[in-house]
C-alpha cells in the first residue's frame, strides 16, 4: 500500500498545479503497442509458456525532459492464464529516455500479492507532427510468484521489446 501512496502522491501533485490549458497543449500522448517477452527462468517443468506477445494501451503525459505514463497491458496465456497488468512510469529524456515504474497484475479475477518493478530504455521518435513512435526494450522482476495449482514458488523475471505509437493532443 505504501507503495501505491508512493506512485500516487506525485500524480496528484502535477494534477494539482495550475497550469494554463494552451500549455498543456501537445503533452498528454495516447496509444496502443505491442511486446514480446521472454521469461529469463527456464519454466519447462511449470507447463507453462516461456515467452509471447502482449498488447497494451498508454497515456503519458510528457513535457521536454520528463514525463509520466500509465500503461494497461493484456497478456494472454501469460503463465498458462490471460492475465493484465496495470503499471505507471516515470520518465526521463525526450527522444533517447529511461524509466522505471511499478504494477500489478491481475490473473483470473485476482490480483497478486505483491507488485512488479520495472526499468524501462527506448528511443521515442516524432515521426509525423503529433504521432510518435516508441521502442524500447524493458526489464521486469518480482520476487516471487505463485503458480495456481502449483507447490513451489518461481522467478518471474522477464525482459520485454516492445513499440507504441502514440497521438499527441
């Protein structure tokens, strides 16, 4: 919980300020990506994929040199169930950037125990006025995870490439 009160507390305060709305102009982004992930543990004796696609939704909210965002993901068959994670980001840089950020998934109608931190790196490129192109590569860890059905617990680390692209307004 305290972590979320983390995350939350700096999002209230930008939506706090009283910024002009012309100048906010041209700095909120939404969008739809993909990614392949690989799992970095060998999963063979869980049954379960160690690697797929996943699709997402983004809202940012960028000015010159940082920025937020907030991504809804679904994976599907992610760890042998369709799964969702909500994650938000911070952001540092403009066209070359890094992030790190925090999320949770949500697995048959539950969310897990506890939350999954990430780093983030990529290249995100206007390549028409208002229509930005991002790739990146990430890295996601959680300590551990509870397979349904399963008596061990496992390493769920995994990196992921992925791309967005994203209408600025």
């Amino acid at each position: 919980m305290k972590t979320w009160i983390g995350l939350l507390v700096p999002l209230m305060l930008m939506g706090a300020t009283t910024v002009p709305a012309e100048e906010l102009q041209g700095r909120w982004r939404i969008g739809v990506g993909a990614n392949y992930w690989v799992a970095l543990k060998d999963l063979d004796e869980h049954d379960v994929d160690e690697d797929g696609f996943s699709y997402l939704a983004s809202v940012q909210l960028r000015n010159p040199m940082a920025g937020i965002g907030v991504d809804v993901e679904m994976l599907p068959d992610r760890v042998g169930e369709d799964a969702y994670a909500g994650q938000a980001y911070v952001i540092l840089g403009k066209a070359v950037y890094a992030g790190a950020g925090i999320g949770i998934t949500l697995t048959d109608g539950e969310f897990a125990d506890e939350p999954f931190f990430s780093f983030r790196a990529g290249l995100d490129l206007e390549i028409f006025p208002g229509l930005y192109l991002d790739i990146y590569g990430q890295y996601r860890f959680k300590d551990r995870a509870d397979l349904k059905n399963e008596d061990t617990d496992i390493d769920l680390d995994t990196i992921f490439l992925g791309g967005a692209l994203r209408l600025s307004f």
